[in-house]
C-alpha cells in the first residue's frame, strides 16, 4: 500500500509541475503581449495625438469588457494555482508520512 501512495504522490507531483509551468509560461508571455503596446504608448508619448486616442479609447470600455479581457488574460493563473495546490498536497503528504515537517523534509 505505501508503494501506491508514494506513487500517487509523484504523480500528484509531477502533474503540479506541468501544469505550474505551463501556467507560468502562457501567463507571461501573455503578459508580455499586453505590455509591448504600453510601451510604445510610452516611448511615442509626445505624440498627443496618440496618448489622447488611447485615452479615449480606454475610457469607452465597459466593465463587462473590463472583465472579459482581464479573465482572458490571467486564465493561466489557474494553472498555476492548481499546479501549486498539486505540489504543496504531495509534499506535505509525504512529510507527515516519514514523521518530519515539510519544511524540513526539504531543508
């Protein structure tokens, strides 16, 4: 039975990391999209004519909207919770399995 449940633990383990990663990796970079226009906007900022269009153009989005491009944009922040609620499980399962605390049992 302990084989079992050391492998249901790596498992746990190993499906924490992937999804952590891929979390990580899709949340980034959709950050990194979001931030090239900011940039531009910043480094053309002496064009008025740009920085009041985005202006107006920010001011015209409803909250509905507000909310549908945030939730596109941090999906991948589940991924990343869940792979960390994976990995966190598995260690402390292991932990209390061998008598120490998970701390220490990664010291």
């Amino acid at each position: 039975m302990k084989e079992k449940t050391r492998h249901c633990e790596t498992a746990r383990s190993l499906a924490g990391l992937a999804m952590g990663g891929v979390g990580l990796f899709l949340l980034f970079g959709r950050i990194a999209d979001t931030a090239g226009p900011v940039v531009h906007l910043v480094r053309h900022a002496a064009d008025g004519l740009v920085l009041v269009s985005s202006i107006m153009q920010a001011s015209s989005l409803t909250t509905h909207q507000l909310e549908a491009d945030l939730l596109t944009l941090l999906w991948p922040l589940a991924l990343v919770l869940l792979g960390t609620f994976l990995i966190s499980s598995a260690s402390v399962k292991e932990s209390t399995r061998q008598g120490t605390g998970p701390c220490i049992r990664w010291a």
